[in-house]
C-alpha cells in the first residue's frame, strides 16, 4: 500500500526597520503623470461627474472584435 507523503511549505519573512535612504542620496519620486489621470478619474467617479464618451468606446469595443 503506498501512503500519502505530507508536505508544508512554510515562508519566513524577516521584519526589519525600514531603511533611510536620505544617507544614499536616493530621493522620493514625484507622483507620474498617469498617477495623476487616475486619481482625477477616481475624484469623478466618486463624485458622479465622470461622463463615459460612448462614441470613443464603442468604436473601441467594434475595434477589437475585428
């Protein structure tokens, strides 16, 4: 009879303080362009303001079904 063998997979993770990179030279990125669109289209959409160009997706949609 052959018997199930039993296996586990377990990850560690060591936690460690985060680091400062002012003593690199590394400064904070400024937030994209794209990061921007999308946050503005977030503000719309919450706010009901967002109007969807019908036009632009349908022409879109028939674009990529041919």
């Amino acid at each position: 009879m052959i018997s199930k063998i039993q296996t586990s997979n377990v990850a560690y993770i060591q936690q460690s303080a985060p680091k400062d990179d002012s003593s690199k030279g590394i400064n904070k990125t400024e937030k994209t362009e794209g990061v921007d669109k999308v946050s503005a289209l977030k503000e719309q959409i919450a706010n009901g303001t967002y109007k969807v160009d019908l036009a632009k997706t349908a022409q879109a949609a028939a674009e990529e079904l041919i």
